[in-house]
C-alpha cells in the first residue's frame, strides 16, 4: 500500500482529515493501488452468482469509485451501464479507464446514493465496499432511493461477509480502526465518516424490508466456509416486487425470475 504506486502515508492522513469527498478526491490518482479497492475475486464472484438472474438491461453501481465494479457489470447488462458516485476524482479516473470494445453503453454520474436522480431506469443495481461511509439512520432514505430507481421485478445486490471472530486479529484492527475514526469525529470538522463495524447485517436485512424489498442471502461458494461451517462470504439480494404488468409479470421483462 505505501509502495511507488500506492498513497504515502501523509496522503492518507491529509485524506483523513478532510470531508468523504475531499478525501476521495485526493486519493483518487492512487484509489486502486489501495486495499480499499474491492479485490476482483470479489466483483467476479458476484458477477457470477447474479448471471443465472440475468439477462439484464440497464445496471448502475452504487458509489462506483474508480469504475472497478462496471467490469462484472458489463458482463450481465445489455444495453448499457451507469456508475454514480460524489467524488468528482473518482469518476475522472473512471472515465479514463479503459473498456473493452462492444459491451453496453457506460455512462458516469456524480450524484450522492441518498439522493439519487433516477426512477425506474435500472433492473439491476450493485454496490461494493461502500455501507461503512452511512450511518444507520440514513439507511431507510438510501434503500427507498434504490428501490425508487429499479424497475419493478429489479434487484439490488451486494456482498457481505462474515466478521473476523474476537480471538482473531482482524477484529482487533477493524475495532481499532472505528475507535480512531469516533474520536477523530469527535475532534475534528468536517466528519469523515467510514467505520467497518458501524452496520451489522441483521439491520441491513430489516432495513430493507422496510423498504420494501424482498431479500435472499445465498452463500458466495468462491469464499469457502468458517470453521463452525457458515460460509465466508455471503450475496445480499434484494428484488423490488414491484406492480406486475399488464402481461402479469413483475420483472418488466427484463430480469428473469
């Protein structure tokens, strides 16, 4: 991570110490040579668990980044692909970004995932890496706001996975990690707010059908499982039941059921 490509450590701290889109802004240039890149075994094997789904149509990633997760995107999308995020040097370097020839259409929108600007446009939205930067009370308006933007039948999908137990390390690191960023909240103006351990999953789940979603949890097999056998890793998927057609189907007749 502090190697030639990645960011030093004054960088991170200067990031640290700004606003989330300040921050991101700044460390855009350097954004995928950092462990806060979702890992591409991540995105194919989400790719992979939503193709028996598909086709798609239209696919939007949900704080896109630097455009990592518009790959596993193009592969399930016909027609075309958008990515939305705030930070405008993220998507600069998404859009420099090279694309394989002959996929969907690729669009970039900077907008905020809590307020976003569409209705009824997606039948498939994605999001990775990205609960840790919302609080809990701000999750009913961004699940209302998605499930606003799919197609009645649409899905919402992202991965989850399990925590690290308390005898291992991680946990250790992941704790530490959101204390540090409390207290540097507490201290400091304007918040940055990115914790690890702030969302669990049993309220991501509720949230959801609150909203109005209809959720599955299959396993991410690519993961493996823990030792008491639950698996690592974890798909969220959640489908806008929506109203049917006049033809009776609910999946506008572009996701298959």
């Amino acid at each position: 991570m502090f190697g030639p490509e990645g960011p030093t450590l004054r960088e991170l701290a200067v990031q640290a110490l700004s606003s989330v889109e300040r921050g991101y802004d700044l460390l855009a240039p350097k954004f995928d040579h950092t462990p806060f890149r979702t890992p591409d075994p991540v995105l194919d094997a989400v790719a992979e668990a939503l193709a028996p789904l598909g086709p798609f149509t239209d696919g939007l990633d949900l704080c896109c980044g630097t455009g990592a997760g518009v790959r596993p995107l193009a592969r399930l999308c016909r027609r075309s692909v958008t990515g939305v995020d705030f930070s405008a040097g993220m998507l600069d370097v998404a859009r420099h970004r090279a694309r394989p020839a002959g996929g969907p259409r690729v669009a970039w929108v900077r907008g905020d995932a809590r307020a976003l600007p569409f209705t009824a446009a997606f039948d498939l939205v994605v999001s990775f890496g990205a609960f840790g930067h919302f609080l809990p009370g701000e999750l009913p308006g961004l699940f209302t706001g998605v499930r606003a933007a799919l197609r009645p039948g649409g899905r919402f999908a992202f991965p989850v996975f399990a925590p690290p137990r308390p005898a291992r390390p991680g946990f250790w690191l992941l704790s530490g990690f959101d204390a540090v960023m409390r207290v540097r909240n507490a201290l400091w103006r304007p918040p940055f707010v990115m914790y690890y351990r702030a969302l669990r999953l049993g309220a991501l789940l509720g949230e959801l059908e609150r909203a109005g979603f209809s959720v599955e949890l299959p396993a991410l097999p690519a993961f493996g499982r823990r030792a008491d056998g639950g698996p690592r890793g974890r798909l969220v998927v959640a489908r806008n039941a929506g109203a049917p057609d006049a033809g009776g189907h609910t999946a506008a007749g572009s996701v298959n059921s």
